[in-house]
C-alpha cells in the first residue's frame, strides 16, 4: 500500500506539478481539494515565503492524519522593489486570475528597459506530520521579466518569465524540461530527503 503525501493546494496545476516531481517516490499524492473533509482556511500573513509555508504545513497537519507538504512561491522583480513577492498569486486582487496577475505585473514593467527586467522565482517547502515541523527546503531560479505572454504552457507568471541561459519562458518549455530546472524542482529535490526519512 503507498504512503500518502497531501499537498497544501487547490490549485491542479501545481498539484499535477508536484506530482511528476515525486512520481519517483511511490507516493499516492493528495491535494487539499481530493479529501472529503472539512479543511480550516489558513490566512497567509506571513512577511515570508518560509513563514507561510511552514504555517500552512503545521495548521493542516493538525487536522490530516498525513504527512503534509506546503508549498509558498512567487515571483520576486528586482525593479519592482521584490514584488509580487508572497502576494504573487494575490497581486491583482483577491482570487485574481493569471491572465489578471500578468497583466498587472506587465503593465507596472512596461517602461523597464530589457537590461533592468532581472526576477527570481522562489519556492519554499515545508513538511509536517501531526503538529510538528518535519523540516523546510527551498528552490530559487533567476531569470528575466519579457514584454508579452509566450507559450501556452505552465502557469501563473510562467508566459512572462525566461529563466537566465535560456531563451524561451516557463510557458514555452515542455513540462519536463522545466521540471528540471524551476526553482519548485530545486526545492522538492531536497525536500525528498526529508520525505524519504520520515516516511
């Protein structure tokens, strides 16, 4: 019988996403959305993505008898002072759209030159089981901000950010191709040690 793993998302993206990325694990994985239970709303105010994500893996770990994976990512512009930061899937509006959140953050960089369009996506993972924190782990990956929507693949900031020694964005990329590099990838690489030895 496989161990289970529940991640702390609703979103089937990021579910889908992960779940390549553990396929390697002999893990059934869960999101939040799979069970059939009550799940308590967990307000992120954390002032980081480490803070949040550890939050979200305590509080749902003491209401899910299973090992619980958070995740808190975002997209960090340098000429945007390190917004959308730990509001990235927030940065339009409350429950806003990708479409809405890149239309915002293109329209805010629209008189940056390409020189000065630097970004970071970073990832932080945090796992937790029955209240306690079972260890974190975080993934970064530098690139660029484009000047329109490219690629059909991916999602959130995926269409507008090129990561550096590339020439296409995340939405261009075959998922595949950008599981082995997103700073998603760099954070569950390490967070599989930690998997593997409570698991």
């Amino acid at each position: 019988m496989k161990k289970k793993i529940v991640i702390s998302t609703t979103n089937r993206n990021k579910k889908r996403e992960i779940e390549k990325l553990l396929n390697d694990m002999d893990l059934e994985v869960l999101a939040l959305s799979d069970l059939k239970m009550h799940i308590p709303h967990v307000i992120e105010d954390g002032k980081t993505f480490r803070q949040n994500a550890i939050k979200k893996a305590l509080t749902f770990s003491r209401y899910i008898n299973e090992t619980i994976l958070a995740d808190d990512s975002g997209l960090m512009v340098e000429a945007l002072g390190g917004k959308p930061g730990i509001r990235s899937s927030r940065f339009a509006r409350a429950k806003a759209t990708d479409k809405e959140n890149n239309a915002k953050l293109l329209q805010l960089m629209k008189n940056v030159p390409h020189g000065k369009r630097q970004a970071t996506f970073a990832c932080v993972i945090a796992i937790a089981k029955n209240g306690a924190l079972l260890g974190t782990s975080e993934g970064l990956c530098r690139g660029t901000i484009g000047f329109e929507l490219k690629g059909k693949s991916g999602f959130g900031y995926d269409p507008i950010f090129t990561p550096k020694g590339y020439k296409h964005t995340f939405a261009e990329f075959k998922p595949s191709f950008k599981n082995r590099i997103s700073h998603r990838a760099e954070a569950l690489k390490k967070a599989k040690l930690i998997i593997q030895k409570y698991l």
